[in-house]
C-alpha cells in the first residue's frame, strides 16, 4: 500500500463519515462553526510546529520511508507526512466533536492568578526537559528524547496558560487524547508492517507490542493531548 493510499483509508474516510454524521446534529450548528475555527488554526499550529521535528528525525535515520510508496519528498520528508500533519488534528477535532461537544461549557480562568499552579507547571516542564536531555544520552532513547524535547514545551505552554480550566476538563482531555492514540497506533503498527515506513532500531527503546514501537505510540498519545487541551482552552475563550 502506497502512503497516499494508508492516509485515504485510515485518516480521510473515517474522518469524512464522522463529519457527515455531525451535519445532522442542527442542535450544535453555533459550536460547530467555533469548534471547525478552532480546528483550523490547531491543524495549521501542528503543521508548522512538527515539520522542522520530523525533518531532523528522518535526517538522523530515526524514521525512513519507502522511497516508491509516497509521491514525492519535500525537504526530508514525504509530501504525505505534511498532509498527515493536517489530516490527524482534523480527525481528532472531528471525533472530540462527535462524542464530546453535545454540552460541552467551558468558562475560561486564565485571568485568574493561580499562581501555584503555574509554578508547578514550569517545574514539572522543567524535570521532563531536564529527563529528555539526560535520555537523549542513550541511542536507544534517541526518539523518544526527542520526541519529548520537542512537544513538552508546547504542552507546558497550554498548562500555564489556563491550569484550572484543564484540571476542570481533565477526563474529558483523557477521553479526548486516550481514544486517537488507540487508533492511530493500530494503523501504525499497520503501515509498519506493511512496510510503508520504518523505525530504525538503534534508536528506539526496543518495547513494542508486534510491530508498534512504544515511541509511536508515545508521539501519537503527545500530539493527541496536544490536540485535545488546545480544543479545551479554544472553546474556553468562546463568548456565548
């Protein structure tokens, strides 16, 4: 199977019957219009923010490719990596929106002081930063390191920005994160067999489940948190 066609089966055509299934829903039409803005602006964000990650992984080897299953390469990079880039918010906004947006009220606190909080934000930030630096000494940590240097900034971001209101929705944000991760990670753990990209084993940890990597599984739980706080704190700044 040909890249172009893994992304068509497992991200667009799921994605395309979610959306179909929301246009009946006329109840949610004024959060949808919010919502698919919100959706927008994330899926630009992750575009722009994973690409120079992705860029550096596949120039170190950490992640290859089959040259003659994707339709072109733009720097490193397949062309279809950049769609998946956009393709993947879109799908995770979509479902966040199937299953968790019928009265969903977020009332932002960010103007609130929560100054505790922010400390403990930036000192757990810190730790993780300081975890990553010090696995990124082993080769077999390589990925995962820098997956985590790279997506905890971002995160520590969200988190300072508005803890209480993350905390407030934090099962919502599990369910929200915790259901893509599952499915993504069973069509990577598809396209891994099939042979449509790779990760070199010098450079991951070695616990895997078949043939997913545990480093897989972590970069698609990271950017799916990523996903579901950032469509938390957008409904949050929302005036009704």
């Amino acid at each position: 199977m040909s890249y172009l066609a893994f992304l068509l089966l497992w991200v667009v055509a799921p994605t395309c019957v979610l959306f179909l299934h929301l246009k009946e829903r006329a109840h949610l039409k004024s959060h949808l219009q919010w919502h698919w803005i919100g959706s927008a602006l994330l899926a630009l964000i992750a575009l722009l923010w994973t690409t120079p990650w992705d860029n550096f992984i596949v120039a170190q080897g950490i992640w290859s490719y089959k040259a003659e299953r994707v339709i072109g390469v733009m720097g490193y990079v397949p062309v279809e990596e950049y769609l998946f880039f956009i393709l993947m918010p879109l799908f995770n906004s979509t479902l966040f929106a199937t299953l968790l947006l019928r009265g969903l009220k977020v009332e932002s606190t960010r103007r609130e002081r929560q100054l505790g909080s922010r400390c403990i934000v930036l000192m757990v930030g810190i730790l993780l930063m300081i975890l990553a630096a010090s696995l990124a000494k082993q080769e077999r940590f390589t990925y995962l390191s820098f997956t985590l240097l790279w997506f905890v900034p971002p995160l520590v971001l969200q988190w300072f920005f508005d803890p209480r209101v993350l905390l407030q929705k934090l099962r919502l944000i599990i369910v929200a994160t915790i259901l893509p991760t599952l499915y993504f990670s069973f069509a990577d753990a598809f396209a891994i067999a099939d042979e449509i990209w790779s990760i070199q084993q010098m450079t991951r940890t070695g616990w895997e489940l078949g043939h997913l990597p545990l480093e897989e599984t972590f970069f698609f739980f990271i950017t799916s948190l990523l996903l579901a706080q950032g469509l938390i704190l957008w409904h949050s700044l929302r005036r009704v």
